[in-house]
C-alpha cells in the first residue's frame, strides 16, 4: 500500500509574523519557511507504517511555489520516498487544494492519505475533510492513534469531549493532531540521500484545477493589542485587586 | 436568506455551543432553521424549538445519526442544502470534521472559525493564531460557516418554533463509532466556563494538577485547562488544551499557571477579560498579555491563593 502525505509549505511557528500597515496581508519577505508541524506528523506515521510492514511507498506532495520544493525535500531527508511539486504561485485556498489532491490521489491510488489537521498559516482546518468528501472516502480527523488491521482503518481521535474511536473503511483520509507521534530529525546521511530522491513537477491545470478565489481578502490587520497590566507583590494584593478593582471573583 | 444552523447536542439536550453558533447567524439575518440529527434526539429537537428567533426546527432520526460521524452526518445536511442560503454550525471538534464535507460536496469554500458577522457574507477570522484578522467576503451562492463560539454571546430562549421530522440520508457506511472515553468532571466545560485556571509544563505531574490547580479552581468554580507541553506530558488530558490547535476560550477570568505563553497558547486564551499569571521567570512572555502578573513559585503561590479565596469564603 501506498501512502500520500500533503505538507504546506508555512511561516515558521517561532515567527511572530508582522502585517503589513496597509492592511494588504501578512508580510513574508524573509520570513523563516518551513514543513507545517502537523505535516511532519504525517510524514512521521506514514514512515512508522512503513517501517512497520503495514505500507510500501510515501509519496510527499505540496501545492506551492517552487520553494515549497524545499518542504518536499524535508519529507524525503525524513524518510519519504519521492515528492510530486504542484507549482504555482498563486495562493490556493483549501477547496482548490483538494480537487488538486483528488487529482493525485486518482493518479497515485494511495490507500491512505495522511493531512495535518491544520495549517498553521491559514487556520482553516478543511482540507482533509474536503478531500475525503470529493473522493467520497472514510475520514478520520484529530487522530492521536491509528492502527490498520487489514483492510480496516481504526483512528482515535481527539474531541472536544475526550477522545473517540471509529473504524473506518479503507481506503482513508487521516488528519493528524499534535499527541500522534513525534516526528524524527533527519540525519546528515538522509539529508544527502534525499537530494537524489526524485520529485515530480505538476501544475493545478494538469488536474483541470481552477485555483481563482472563492473567498475575497477584503483587509488583513493586526488584533487589538492588550493593554499594559501590572505585577502585584504578593498573593493577597492579588486576590484584593480581583475582587474589588476587576471584580471578578 | 434562510439559514440552516447545525446544532451540537447529545441528543438529550443541546450544548451551549448551539445558544453561541445561533447568535453569529442571527447577526448575518434572515429566517434561521436549526436541524437537529441524532439518535433518539426528540427531546434535543424540543429545546431546539425554544431558542429565540428560530423559525422551524428540523428533526433527523437515525442510528447512523447517534454520534455525530462525519460522512453520515454530512450527506444529509447536504441533501438538505437545497432551500437554504447559509448553513452554519459552532466550530467545534464535530463542525469543524463535518462542515467541510459540507462545503466541498456543494462546491463551497468553507468560512472556519468566524469571530465577527460583517454582512451576510463577510466575516471576519483570524489566522496566523490570531496574530492577524482577514475580513473575507464569500464569493459562492450558499455559504458554508463555522463559528468561533468563544467569540459570541448565547442567544436566548422562549421561542416556540414547529418540529418537522425529516428523512435521515442514507448512511453511506465508511466509518463506525467504537467506543469513547469522555472526560467526567462536575466542573463547568472550559469553553462556557466563567473563570478557568489552567497549569503548563511547571506542573510536573498530573497529581500536581490534582493537589495545586484543583483547590483553587474549587474555590473560584472554575474550569481546568492546560498548556500543550501538560498535555503532552501527560498531567493533563488532551481536551483541557487551551491554545491554536486546542480551545479558545474567552472566560471572564483566565489564571495561567506555571505557562510561558507562546504564541500559540494566547491564541487561545487571549480575549479572555481578566488575565492573572502566575509565573516564577518575570520575563515569562505571558506578563505582556496579563492584567495582573505575580512573580512566585506556584507551588508556594497557589496553596496562599486558595487559602486567601478560603478567606473570602469560598
Ligand atoms: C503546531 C503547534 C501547535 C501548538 N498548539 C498549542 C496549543 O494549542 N496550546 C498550547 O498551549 N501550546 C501549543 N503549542 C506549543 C507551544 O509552542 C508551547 O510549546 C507550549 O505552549 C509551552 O507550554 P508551557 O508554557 O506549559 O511550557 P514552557 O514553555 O516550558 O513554560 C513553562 C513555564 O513555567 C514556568 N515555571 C517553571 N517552574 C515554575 C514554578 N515552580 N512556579 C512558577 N512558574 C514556573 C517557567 O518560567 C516557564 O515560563 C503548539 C506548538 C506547535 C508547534
Ligand atoms: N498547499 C498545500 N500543499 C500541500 N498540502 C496542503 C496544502 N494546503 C493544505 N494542505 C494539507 O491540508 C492540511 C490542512 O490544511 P488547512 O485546511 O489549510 O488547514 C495541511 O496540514 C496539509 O496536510
């Protein structure tokens, strides 16, 4: 069985990003890029059913400029086997991303298909829910376990309640949530095997993909900032000022 | 415009999160119908019917219905769709694994984790956890909308709209519940709760939480909540993670104990009114969002606060 992960290219999480004054967008001149945390779980648990016996093949794909390139060669230095680059520069928003993903699935016939449950730029938490409807799949999201037992997939997932357990039919879409595993480090030696690994150039039109909007950036600005509080010198002020000066308790 | 709102419920009866999604529809305007699908759902169905400003209630019955699974759940909003210009639900762990299902069968891009109603098709939303806020304006025929329910009050009750049973979709059969492991607790749910007090790494064990956090969130009848790093560790469970990729919550006051406040914690916890840190680094980065900082060791800090609460007899 082969395995797809998606991984977007995204500002790094230890970048605090700036919005531009206009109000045009979010500034990324020179901003640190790197694989979307949770995609890197992804790769982590498809290269953890390989190793396993459970799968024979990860491919890694991206939808992004050419630099999103260097996000596929962080999934082949971790271990992933070839990448497929969907080039553009125009911003994909997560419907688009997934015709396109529909798209590879058709052409790669993965049983599996591992997403981050969000990524961390957008926040949309969408695309692998979307995929799995157009390609009328099971879906198990927020997963911190998944076990294949034959042709059964059995995900537990994290809900707002606790967790929960379902079993789906394969072949499947898994979102990955943060307690599903820890990625490795790629080593030096896998670094350089990966530059030799091949990746695949698409673009969206070769999946008959129309990536236009549907959604209009009318403004981007930055959230009301807190105002400054102060430090209190000890638990009883603490207490006295949440009773009688924010009157909270 | 007619809206249909997804409700969350237990089937018993409806979560507040329902009372907070129905509040965004209302500011987009138009007749709201709340579909309510389950199993065994009736008396859910009933309370759905007394919710202010609902014009009908849908009622879908069904054993594939019962927990809420994505893909059952999923075709029948969608073969529901037809009539309605805007269909919305809270973005919780179920709307958020079911509305963008919803969104790509009808041809939609979703609308996730809406703070702010500008019109009936521009909303606002933040990204980047909440580092900045896009006013998006939706281009499709019907829009598909989760909301943010931190960010809206609960809209009242004293409605008395009709229930109308609807026929379940087919369940297409690709996935099955097993089983779950719902965390008990008499304590109020973090994303309704008044006052939260939530503990990080500092912890250093789950016991901590039980013998540090809880008499003081006893006290304050407070909800318990958590940094990644605690959960991850294993001191707290996975659903007490306040953060991103966690809750947002916005709680009348939010104690952050023994937490260092990456970006991706105050995401979730930074439009709370009151903010109180506990932190022994006074360079911890969550006193620049903090209303009141204390720089003390929890361990000697937290057994002082609940017993200065105990004072004020609580
Ligand atoms: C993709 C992604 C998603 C994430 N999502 C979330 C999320 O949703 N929520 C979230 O919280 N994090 C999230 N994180 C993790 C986040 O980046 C931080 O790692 C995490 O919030 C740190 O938790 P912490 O503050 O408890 O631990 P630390 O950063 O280790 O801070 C511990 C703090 O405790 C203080 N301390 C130590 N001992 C004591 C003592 N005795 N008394 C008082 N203070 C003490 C220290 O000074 C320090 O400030 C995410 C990260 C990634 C990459
Ligand atoms: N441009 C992209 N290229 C590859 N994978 C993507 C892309 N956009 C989204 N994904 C995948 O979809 C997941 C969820 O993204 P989102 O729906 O945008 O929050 C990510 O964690 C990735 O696995």
């Amino acid at each position: 069985m082969k395995i797809l992960v998606p991984v977007k290219r995204v500002v790094d999480y230890n970048v605090k990003i700036r919005v531009k004054p206009d109000g045009s967008g979010v500034d990324l001149a020179n901003v640190k890029m790197s694989m979307n945390p949770f995609d890197e779980i992804g790769v982590e648990e498809a290269l953890r059913l390989k190793e396993a016996g459970k799968a024979t093949e990860v491919v890694v794909v991206s939808i992004g400029p050419a630099q999103a390139a260097e996000t596929l060669r962080t999934g082949l230095a971790m271990g992933a086997d070839r990448g497929i680059l969907v080039k553009t520069d125009a911003a994909v928003e997560p419907l688009a991303v997934a015709k396109i993903l529909k798209g590879v699935v058709e052409a790669e016939a993965p049983g599996l298909v591992i997403l981050g449950k969000q990524a961390i730029d957008d926040d949309c938490a969408q695309t692998g829910q979307m995929l799995s409807a157009l390609l009328g799949w099971s879906q198990g999201t927020f997963a911190s376990k998944v076990v294949i037992d034959g042709d059964v997939l059995s995900v537990t997932r994290e809900v707002d309640g606790g967790l929960q357990t379902v079993k789906l039919k394969m072949p499947a879409i898994v979102t990955t949530d943060l307690r599903l595993n820890e990625p490795r480090y790629a080593s030096l030696p896998n670094i350089m095997k990966a530059k030799k690994k091949p990746i695949d150039e698409k673009t969206p039109a070769d999946f008959g993909v129309d990536t236009t909007p549907r959604l209009k950036v009318l403004t981007t600005v930055e959230p009301g900032a807190r105002k400054a509080g102060v430090k209190v010198g000890s638990v009883a002020e603490l207490v006295q000022k949440l009773k009688s000066e924010a009157g909270v308790i | 415009m007619t809206i249909l709102l997804v409700a969350e419920h237990d089937n018993a009866s409806l979560k507040d999160a329902t009372h907070k999604a129905l509040s965004a529809a209302q500011a987009m305007g138009g007749d709201i119908q709340v579909l309510v699908a389950g199993e065994n759902a009736a008396a859910a169905a009933q309370e759905a019917a007394g919710l202010a400003g609902v014009a009908k209630v849908l009622h879908a019955e069904g054993a594939g219905l019962a927990h809420a699974l994505a893909e059952p759940l999923s075709a029948l909003i969608v073969s529901l769709a037809g009539p309605y210009d805007a269909i919305v639900a809270p973005a919780t762990t179920t709307g958020k694994n079911v509305m963008p299902r919803v969104a790509a069968l009808l041809d939609v891009m979703q609308i996730s984790d809406v703070t702010k109603v500008v019109s009936a098709d521009t909303f606002e939303r933040p990204i980047y956890a909440g580092n900045a806020t896009q006013t998006v304006q939706s281009t499709d025929a019907k829009k598909v909308v989760t909301v943010r329910i931190a960010a809206f009050p609960a809209a009242g009750t004293g409605g008395s709209a009709p229930v109308e049973t609807v026929g379940g979709a087919s369940d297409p059969g690709l996935s099955t519940f097993v089983g779950e492991e719902l965390s008990k607790s008499d304590r109020p749910e973090l994303t309704s709760a008044r006052i939260i007090v939530s503990g990080g790494r500092a912890m250093q064990s789950r016991e901590n939480f039980t013998t540090y956090i809880e008499p003081v969130a006893d006290k304050l009848g407070a909800a318990i909540g958590a940094s990644r790093a605690a959960v991850d560790a294993g001191y707290a469970p996975n659903d007490w993670q306040v953060g991103q990729t966690g809750k947002v919550v916005a709680p009348e006051l939010y104690v952050a104990v023994g937490i260092s406040g990456a970006i991706q914690h105050l995401a979730g916890m930074k439009d709370s009114k009151v903010i109180v840190a506990i932190n022994k680094d006074e360079e911890a980065p969550i006193f620049q969002v903090a209303d009141y900082g204390l720089v003390a060791d929890l361990y000697q800090a937290l057994p002082e606060l609940a017993a200065e609460l105990g004072k004020l007899g609580r």
